[in-house]
C-alpha cells in the first residue's frame, strides 16, 4: 500500500544542533529558527535547545520544499567535546536494520520530536515521529522512528567542526507536488552533560557587550531556494572589576596623618625651588 509505505519513509532528517538560553523562535523567510543554550554563563556547562519550523514564503501553512542541507554555525567560542560522554559508534546498515536500537542506551542524549507532511493532506497529513540524538565521534547522530518503536525510516549523522554543525538529510518519497515528503518541525533539548570536569557542550569564554550570543542557519532546499537566519541567545557580560578595597590599618585620604605627610612635601619642594632660584642669582657663593 503506497501511503502506508510513504508514512514509513517519512524521515526526512533536518537535524540541527547548537545552543541558545531558551527563547521565542527568529522567524526567517522560510523557517523559524531557534538554537539556544540553557545557561547564559560564560565558560560553562550547557544544555542545547532545538527548534526548526519549516515553511513556505507566501504560505506559512502549505508543505515546505524539503530541506537538502543545513549548516549551523553556533556563536564563536562554543565547544563541543563529544569524546567527554559515551558514543554511538554503529554503522550505516546497522543503523538501518536496528533503529535507534544501533546504539547504547547511554550515548542517548535526547529524545525530542519530528513532524513531516507528505503532500497527500489529511488524514495522512501531518505526519509524527520520534527524534533519536544520540552521541557519536565528533557527530550527533539523529535516527528517526515512529513512535514507540526503534524501527527506522530515516537517520543522518551531523558533522561537528569547531562550533559548527552541518546536517545531510536524505531524500524521502512522498506525495504532490514534488513526490517527496517534508521535514515540517523539529523540536529536542539535550540537557547538560558532564564526564568529570568535562562538558559535553561549554559555553563560549566571552559574552559580547550586547550580552546576545549569536548563532546562524544556513539553509538549502529541494526547489533551489536558502535561507539564513540567526538566532540570539541572552549572555551574561561580565562586571567591570571592583576597586579594591583599602588595607587594614592605611590612613585614608582625608586623615591627619594623610594631611601632614602632604604639607611636609609641599614644604620641602618649596625649599628646594628657592635654593635654585638664589644659585642661579648667586652662583659665586654657590661655588664656595
């Protein structure tokens, strides 16, 4: 049955990855975007808040254009040491034959969720699944199932370089106007995860003075079209250094003692200016 095989090949995986403190989505021409850390404190330990809405430009409603690539560039500074956790390290076909059941259970680093539209409408439309992310060597890997099952129609392994991640999502069958299905939202929070003392993911050392860090999508669909959009995530600027408060027992610039020292130098300057001021006058006597 064709639309029972099309709602099995419905994992068109846009995955996405990178990091801003909770907030509302940045609306783009053709996606709404959010990619937010879950602290605002430099230097530390964070969680990683998702969330994509894909769309058409004159018709938030209608089936996107299915989404071919994905780079996300997150703010600079941001790491990612994917050797710091547990890693899934199953290949392609095995992934293929078990699912998300390829990889230990503690590689998982989220559970979130996926929807996508096929083009035939209701009540095949939307379609609703299940994103796996799981760790892998400098990667996340996403595997797609339905609901309550491991069986998996879809994955795609998202490279990790430096604070960047870049998706591949494969092609899926599907219905009008493009015979193929579409990514329609993608939403997961992996929380914070630490191995010792290190971070799987750790905020960027610097907060820019607008205290927003900025993270980028840049996007590639099937008809031809892109779109770049950014999302901001709140960060704390660090506060100017205090003074530094005086030592014990130092006079304070308004003590006696303070006013004495003060008029003693003024004194022995004065003195110093006239014994000049009466050489030059006088330079024989000075000579004696």
């Amino acid at each position: 049955m064709r639309i029972h095989r099309i709602m099995a090949a419905t994992a068109v995986v846009a995955a996405i990855g990178g990091a801003a403190a909770p907030g509302s989505a940045q609306a783009g021409r053709l996606a709404d975007f959010t990619f937010g850390l879950t602290t605002g404190a430099t230097s530390a330990p964070s969680g990683l808040t998702v969330h994509i809405l894909f769309h058409r430009a004159n018709d938030p409603n209608a089936k996107p254009s299915p989404i071919r690539a994905g780079v996300f560039q997150g703010p600079s500074g941001l790491r990612f040491d994917t050797s710091a956790v547990p890693q899934c390290t199953a290949s392609d076909d095995q992934i293929r034959v078990l699912g998300s059941s390829a990889c230990p259970a503690d590689s998982q680093l989220t559970v979130g969720t996926l929807t996508a539209m096929t083009g035939f409408g209701p009540p095949v439309d939307p379609l609703a699944g299940e994103d796996h992310v799981f760790n892998g060597p400098n990667q996340f890997i996403e595997i797609i199932t339905a609901p309550g099952t491991p069986a998996s129609p879809g994955f795609d392994r998202l490279s990790i370089q430096g604070s960047t991640l870049s998706a591949h999502p494969p092609a899926t069958p599907g219905g009008p106007p493009d015979g193929q299905t579409a990514v329609r939202s993608i939403d997961f929070r992996i929380p914070v995860r630490v191995s010792g003392d290190r971070p799987l993911i750790t905020t960027p050392p610097d907060c820019p003075p607008g205290g927003q860090w900025t993270s980028t999508a840049r996007l590639q669909f099937a008809d031809g079209s892109t779109d770049t959009v950014d999302s901001q995530t709140p960060c704390a600027t660090r506060p100017a250094p205090a003074a530094s408060p005086p030592r014990a027992g130092a006079p304070t610039s308004g003590s006696p003692h303070v006013r004495q020292r003060r008029a003693r130098r003024r004194h022995r300057v004065r003195a110093h200016r006239l014994r000049r001021r009466h050489h030059r006058r006088h330079p024989a006597s000075a000579r004696r």
